[in-house]
C-alpha cells in the first residue's frame, strides 16, 4: 500500500503544475484564493445552508420540493462564494 501513494505523490508532482502545490494565500490569484480565511468563512457558511436544506428535504420528501429546494440552494451557494466586487 506504501508503495501506491508514493507512486500516486510521484505522479501528482510531475502531472500537475507547480502553482497547485504552494498554498499561501493570496486574494486576486484564482486558486489561492480558496486559502484565504474570508473564503473559508465563506464556504463553511455554504456548507451549513446545504446540511439546513438537506434536513428540510429530508423531513419534506416529495420531489417537486427537493428539486426546488436543491435549485435554489445552488443558486445561494454560487452567490455567496462569488467573488466579484
């Protein structure tokens, strides 16, 4: 099994680029960006608006509601990570 992650480590260093392995933040790069402490803030906010309207689905099982509950949650979740100005 050792033997597979090291082969897995080998490969994700030569495969992927270099800037995907530094993770210091950084607010106007596109991937640093996600280090930032706001946008770990914000991503903890859309994780706890997915398990309210997870449980909401859970209790309300028809599918017309699930389906517009799980719409509209998307839709909240793109907006709140947005990060324009």
């Amino acid at each position: 099994m050792g033997t597979v992650v090291k082969i897995d480590h080998w490969l994700r260093q030569q495969i992927l680029p270099e800037s995907l392995h530094d993770r210091s933040p950084d607010k106007d790069h596109p991937h640093k960006r996600r280090f930032t402490a706001a946008y770990r803030r914000k991503r903890g906010i859309v994780k706890n608006v997915w398990i309210v309207s997870g449980t909401v689905m859970v209790l309300q099982a028809s599918p017309a509601i699930i389906i517009a509950i799980t719409l509209g949650t998307t839709f909240l979740s793109f907006m709140i990570l947005d990060e324009t100005s």
